[in-house]
C-alpha cells in the first residue's frame, strides 16, 4: 500500500503523510499529517486557557525536580542536537528553566531566531514597540538600575561602538538631538531612526539620497522638518524629508509651499513626491 485515503479531507494521499499509530489495522492515523494539525490548531485555539493553565501547572511541578534532571542529563556529557543533528558537549545548548538542557543547541537557536526576524522583520518590529509602551515603566526603571551598576562598562562599549559605527553614530546623535528639542517646545516626537532610514530609502535614485527640494545627491543628508519645530511642527515621519545642508538653512522656518515656489530649482514633481511622501 502506497496510498490511503485520509478521514478528514478525504483524499487520497501517499502513506508518508500519515504519522505511524498503534492499534490501527495498517498501523496509520486515520488522519493525514495537514489535518491533524487543523484540528490540533483548532482544539488549543478552543481550549487555550484550560492549556496554558495545565502548562503552567507542569513547568511548576517539573521545576522541583529541576536539579535532579540537570544533574542526570550532566553525567551525559554530551546530547545530539535534534536540527543539525550533531553531538555536541553540553554547553553548547542552553540551559531550561525548568532543569536540564533544550534539544536544540545555542547555533542552531540562535540561526533559527535571525531566520525568524529577517522573515517576520515588521511584525517583530511591532511587537517589540507594543511591548515597550506597554512595559515603559518597568523598563526604564531596569535600564536606569543597569546604568547605575554598570556605568563605566556601558560608557566603554557605547565609545566602541561610535568608533566602530561613525556615521551611524552621528545620526543617533542628530535624532536624539531633535528629540529633545521637541520635548523643549512640546511638540509630538515619535522619529526614529529607522524612520529616517526609511525616509531616505523614499528619496533615493539607484541607492544614492537626494535632496527632496532641489534634487541634488547628498553624501550626508539633514532631518528637516517641512513646518519649523518653532512654528508648531511635529518631530514626526509626517514631517521630515532629507534635505542639503545648503536647502536646509534656506528654507529655516519659512512656510514650505511660498518658500520652495520662489527657489530657481523649483519643481512641481518633487513637491508632488514630497506631499505625496508626509500625507501617505
């Protein structure tokens, strides 16, 4: 038999979509693999709290014994990864709460979660901004903890990193910079940085920024702000286009439509992008 006709979709399939089960006359599930894991999904979508309770419960109850199961997997010594399929000594896997040791080791794991994030980047992204304004307090007061305790070892890596990363450093600054005159004059401010990366990926032609006024390529672009901090304008993705150092001190806190209108390199193709880009 290479086939066998699954109870749930009912089609046939070959036999190496069914998982193995004992006390079954041909020692298949009577299900296919896809539907058992509909009906899988469908049953802790249904019962989910009753589950994660009983998880609860469990990881409880195994925690006690959590030494015990260390100590035994420990005389081991060694443990085969169940994704690369490598033995390995134990302390390239990490370590459970629960006791013992995850079957999967440290690079594998860590190859898996890089895989996940460049996959699911906006949804990783998303949750992670949905926790921090969900957690603010907590967090902050951790951080602020952190930074008490470990100063000088925060100071040391944060001047290694300017060294090793200049420009990106320098742009960290500049955000931070307008964030905190935003708060000075109490204006919205919610710019970061890969907004400003994002903001100039929209201005760019064949990976090289350009101005968004005159059109000119800029090795090192400016936040500018289309409606001035000081005249009531938001430090937000709705108000910030890349910009000249030459176009930016122009155009100062002058109304963006009758400054950009009386400039030689006007163009109603970059105002339209440019409206086009703070009104999306």
């Amino acid at each position: 038999m290479t086939t066998k006709i699954c109870y749930g979709c009912k089609q046939e399939k070959p036999i190496e979509q069914f998982s193995r089960k004992k006390g079954t006359k041909d020692g298949l599930d009577v299900y296919c693999k896809a539907c058992i894991s509909i009906k899988s999904k469908q049953y802790r979508e249904a019962h989910k709290d009753r589950i994660n309770e009983q998880k609860r419960i469990d990881y409880w109850k195994s925690k006690e014994r959590a030494e015990e199961k260390t100590a035994k997997q420990l005389l081991e010594g060694t443990r085969v990864c169940t994704r690369c399929g490598f033995e390995k000594p134990l302390s390239e896997f990490g370590k459970r709460g629960n006791g013992g040791f995850y079957s999967q080791c440290k690079a594998c794991v860590n190859e898996r979660i890089a895989q996940y994030v460049k996959d699911n980047h906006d949804i990783v992204i998303q949750r992670k901004r949905e926790y921090h304004r969900t957690h603010k307090a907590q967090i902050d007061s951790y951080n602020k903890q952190y930074y008490l305790t470990h100063k000088d070892e925060v100071k040391q890596r944060v001047r290694d990193w300017e060294i090793a990363n200049p420009e990106r450093a320098k742009e960290n600054a500049v955000i931070s910079a307008h964030n905190q005159r935003s708060k000075r004059t109490g204006c919205r401010s919610n710019f970061s940085l890969a907004d400003w990366k994002a903001c100039k990926e929209h201005f760019s032609e064949d990976g090289i920024v350009r101005c968004a006024y005159c059109g000119k390529p800029i090795l090192r672009a400016t936040i500018d702000h289309v409606v001035s901090l000081n005249k009531g304008g938001e430090n937000t993705v709705n108000n910030v286009v890349p910009s000249c150092g030459k176009c930016n001190s122009s155009k100062f806190d002058h109304p963006f439509e009758e400054w950009y209108k009386k400039q030689p390199f006007y163009s109603e193709e970059r105002e339209n992008q440019i409206v086009t880009y703070l009104n999306r």
